[in-house]
C-alpha cells in the first residue's frame, strides 16, 4: 500500500467513528455538526466519570486507562501549582497503521472536539497536536482548527516520520525542540512533561472517542462492545487482503468477519498489534474476539488494531526479517539494548532464514534485549521475533531442512520502502582481505570475527545510526578490503 494515499474505510457494525463519511467524504465543520451534533463542555469530575464509565483506555496500543491517567496528570499540577498540557499524538510512526491518518483526513473535528474537552476540564494552558511530515493529515487538520474556537490556544507540530518519533516521550522532547528519540531514561509526562509542565498525552483516536462517548453517554456508548470493553475499535487491515482498509467495529466481533470483508485468503497466520505485537496462528485468527482480551486469549494483542494476515504465496519468515532489520534500524542507537542487541537479533532472524542457525540463537537474541531498553522498542522487537517462531514452525523446519520454503518474499507487510532502498550495505572484496580485524573494533555492533579472524557481518542493510562507523571501518581498512555500497 502506498504511504502517501490513505486506504478505503469500511465500517462492520453502527458507525461511530467513520459516521457521515460514505455521505460527506471528509466532514467540514457543518457536516461535523450536522452528523455528530454539538458537545458540552465538562467538568474535570465529569470527564474523569464519563471515561471511566466508557471504560477507555488509550487506543495508541498500551491500552492505559484514560481516567487515571486524568487524575494523574491533574494531581501533578495541583501539587506544582502549574497549569497542564494537554497533547495529541496523531503521528503513527507505526508504517502499518492508518487509523490515525483517517481522522485526521477525513473526521479532524471528533479529534479537536475530545482533545478541547479535555483541556477545558483540566483547566489546561495549550493543546499541541503532534503529527508526522509525511503531509497526511497535517492540512486537514490545519484546515479544521480555523473552522473553529479551540479553548485554549493550539498549535501543530510535526515530527520525522519515523517508528520510534511516535514513542510519547520521543513526541514530548520533539514538542520541547530536542531530538525525536526517546529520552534515555523513563519519566512520566504528566509530572515533566511540555515544558517542564504536568502534561496529559493520549493518541489521537482515544480523543475522539471522547467526543463520541460525550455525545453518548457511557451508557448508550456501551450498547455496542463487550461488558469489559464497550464501544468500536479502529482497525487496520492490509497485507494479503485483496481489499486492505480502515475498518470500524464493535469489540467483540470476530476476527474472521473482518477478514471476509477485507477478502483476505487463507494463510499460515496474521500479525496483530503491529510491529510491536505478535503472531497468530491461522486456527487462532479464525476463533478470536476483537479485544484485548480477546487477542491475549490466543496470545495476540490488539495494540493500535494492526491486522496483517500472510497469504500461502510469500516467505513467513521472510517478512519477518525484513521488519526485524527495519526495526534495528530505526532505534535510536542510544542505549545497549538497541545499539548491540538489536542488530545481533536482525542477523540471528538472518541466519534462520539462511537455514545456518537454530531458532534458539533468536531466543537467545531476543533474550539479551527484552526488559533492559530505555523504551518499549528492544522488547517489542523482540516479542515481534519471539512469536513468529511459534506461529511459523512448518517454515522455520522447512529453512532449516532444506533451501528454504521456496516462496519469495514479496514485502507484505507494510514497511516504508523495500529494505535494499532503506540503507548502505558493507562488502569485502576477499582477494584483498588479509584479516587484520580493525574493522571489527571500530563497529563492533555490526562486523565480527569468525573462526578464522575474517570479518563477518549479516548482509542486510547497515542500520542508520551505524554508517558513520561503517565509513569509518572502510576508511581504516589497511587492505583497502572493505566496501560500503549506497542505496539502490
């Protein structure tokens, strides 16, 4: 699918979300009203109820809930006597996910009507509304907020396009004019968060199913849904479906559903959450509930509701090493667990594919980074990896046996671009390599010594934040033996 065009929408159930769409395409102001009607204002104590009554946790893909989040934030301004932000993160650096780029083009008013809400019962000082530059949304949105009065003045700032700028830290430190990466160590934002500031972040989606909930009612929002999780869910459904799109359903509704209607065929398995979620079995995807508990039920996980089904003509494990190698590398390199760990997970996902290794050294790989990074991405990373061996087992013995499963890998599975565009690549020119072993002390997070004392490195791309070492190597190399070859 085509990163700069937004996929069709479809609905399975009542539209709440997606309402007025098939009519109006992209709702104006007028067309907003017209559909959704107008909203009341809130009091903190009735936003805090209206929440917890929606039962509404975060649609970003922790799934926190919403209200203690609220009284969170509010407790940390009332004890520093300071006036909150409140901050939208519409940036989806997650390239398989569409949800958030489909309000922001075509529902933007649901979006600043919960995140105005917000702020007038935080009794909150601004509202920033992050979005990415990649050009979807932003003049959608910029062309909604002169439409209307916001509460509180609003502003919009984009951030690179990248997997880890959509991390809520990365986002703040982005707002406050730093790097968009992830801070190196945890902190909450709603104690320091814009501007030193208590500040109450949530993703875009989750701020407009406030503005629906409003309309509603807990009550009536609850008409649809499960007792433990009422209400739609946004999904975003591409890979093997012949009929990839947006599609908005009630929790509960089966998986299978949404998969006839996106004409999916049938597969070896589906992976759920996205490139920080997991794989499931084609058995699992047939029986399972859209929920959260539902997906933890099969071992899955809804996340920001990433479906990507596999169909039987590509390489599981395949795709599986090309997201691997994207997500090593946009880390931001900061800390062990991305600068070591990840490019020796992507190069042991490598080697099972090549049939040279056992799926134990991925373990092994993936053991090393889960729980120590200074964010969520080493571990999600690893659980991505983790769960494919699982799900996969037919490929991985088929790898292992043989030369390979004899599918191609056709690149289904969202990525930006094809990993042979994303980078440079290293290679040794071996009539020349006398096996000094420099190389492998200037980046040693990308080239080893085998056995003999030659280098070694896996041949995927070098990871961004490692080509200036890569450079280096090549510069040091006293056989003039290495090579590094720029993008395709």
């Amino acid at each position: 699918m085509s990163r700069t065009t937004v996929p069709p929408v479809a609905t399975f159930g009542p539209a709440r979300l997606t309402a007025g769409f098939s009519e109006f395409g992209r709702l104006d102001l007028l067309a907003h009203e017209e559909v959704h009607g107008e909203v009341d204002w809130l009091s903190i104590d009735g936003l805090i109820k209206l929440t917890e009554g929606m039962q509404l946790k975060g649609k970003g893909g922790a799934g926190f809930p919403f209200a203690r989040k609220v009284q969170a934030v509010l407790d940390s301004a009332r004890r520093q006597a300071l006036a909150p932000v409140v901050v939208v993160n519409a940036t989806e650096g997650e390239p398989a996910s569409w949800k958030d780029k489909v309000l922001l083009t075509r529902a933007p008013h649901l979006i600043l009507d919960g995140a105005a809400m917000v702020a007038y019962a935080l009794d909150a000082d601004e509202i920033v509304i992050g979005v990415a530059d990649d050009g979807i949304g932003e003049a959608s949105l910029a062309a909604a907020l002169a439409e209307r009065q916001m509460p509180v003045p609003t502003g919009i700032v984009t951030v690179p396009h990248r997997f880890i700028s959509g991390e809520g830290g990365a986002l703040v430190k982005g707002i406050n004019g730093e790097a968009h990466i992830p801070p190196g160590v945890k902190k909450r934002a709603s104690d320091s968060g814009v501007a030193g500031m208590p500040t109450l972040l949530s993703n875009a989606e989750t701020y407009a199913q406030i503005a629906i909930g409003a309309r509603l009612g807990p009550y009536e929002y609850a008409a649809v849904g499960t007792e433990d999780e009422p209400g739609t869910v946004m999904l975003t459904v591409t890979g093997a479906a012949k009929r990839p799109a947006v599609v908005e359903c009630p929790a509960g509704t089966p998986l299978a559903d949404i998969l006839r209607l996106c004409e999916v065929p049938d597969g070896p398995g589906v992976l759920t959450g996205g490139y920080h979620g997991r794989w499931i079995s084609a058995e699992s995807a047939a029986k399972v509930l859209i929920s959260r508990k539902g997906f933890a039920a099969v071992n899955g996980t809804l996340g920001a509701g990433i479906m990507i089904p596999l169909g039987e003509d590509t390489c599981p494990l395949g795709e599986v090493a090309q997201v691997v190698q994207y997500l090593a590398g946009e880390s931001a390199g900061q800390c062990g667990p991305c600068r070591l760990g990840l490019p020796d997970l992507a190069r042991s996902v490598d080697l099972i594919v090549a049939g040279t290794t056992a799926a134990d050294t991925v373990r092994a790989a993936a053991g090393e980074v889960r729980g120590r990074g200074a964010c969520s991405h080493p571990d999600g990373t690893a659980r991505f990896a983790t769960s494919a061996l699982e799900v996969f087992a037919e490929d991985l013995a088929a790898h292992a046996t043989r030369d390979g499963c004899g599918r191609r890998v056709k690149g289904v599975l969202g990525l930006p671009t094809s990993p042979e565009t994303v980078s440079s690549r290293l290679s040794v020119d071996w009539s020349r390599c006398d096996g000094h072993g420099l190389c492998a002390h200037v980046v040693p997070e990308f080239i080893r010594l085998d056995g003999n004392g030659f280098p070694a490195f896996p041949p995927t791309p070098v990871p961004t934040w490692l080509e200036a070492g890569a450079r280096k190597a090549v510069r040091m190399c006293p056989a003039l033996a290495l090579r590094l070859t720029g993008p395709k």
